[in-house]
C-alpha cells in the first residue's frame, strides 16, 4: 500500500505542475495578443490624427480656390465675365406673406 500512495503523490504533483504550465503559458499568449493589439491601436490612432489634419488642410485648400479674389481673374479671363456697374446691380427684395415680415 505505501507504493500506491506514493505514486498517487508523483501523479498528483504532475497534474500540479502540467496546470501551472499551461495557465502560465495561457497568460503569455494573452498579453502578447494585448501588446499586439495595443501596438495596431496607436498605428491606427496616428493615421486618424495624419488623415485629420490632411482633411483641415484640403478645407483650407477648397476655401481659398474658392474665394472670391481667386476666382474673379479666372471668370474674366476664361469665361468672358465682368463686374457689372452700379446701374446693372439689381437687387431682389424677398416676398412677404400677407401682414408678415420676412
């Protein structure tokens, strides 16, 4: 009888051991994926900040070929357009409801 407990010790240790291997080896693998993870994170939040800034820059970019000073020598030049005179401007008053403003 005292080799049977002795070797249901030993398979009882062994079970010990093989449970610690594998939560321990389980831990590993689950901080590698969060550092990995954390990493792809932070790729991702500095091109967010790299696609914002090129978007204020395109906005930037779209006002100012837009604007009234750029456009005015295009309109003249290309299309033929000219600032019409003061007795050419008409100006439109919007339609009121009855009794009401507008």
């Amino acid at each position: 009888m005292a080799k049977r407990s002795l070797s249901s010790g030993r398979l009882l240790i062994a079970c010990g051991l093989v449970g610690f291997v594998l939560t321990a080896a389980a831990v590993v693998a689950r901080r590698g994926y969060g550092h990995q993870q954390g990493v792809r994170t932070a790729a991702l939040e500095g091109r967010q900040v790299a696609l914002e800034s090129e978007r204020v820059r395109l906005e930037a970019a779209i006002r100012d070929a837009s604007s009234r000073p750029r456009l005015g020598p295009i309109a003249e030049k290309r299309l033929g357009m000219r600032v019409p005179a003061d007795s050419q401007v008409v100006i439109l008053s919007r339609a009121t409801r009855s009794g009401g403003t507008p």
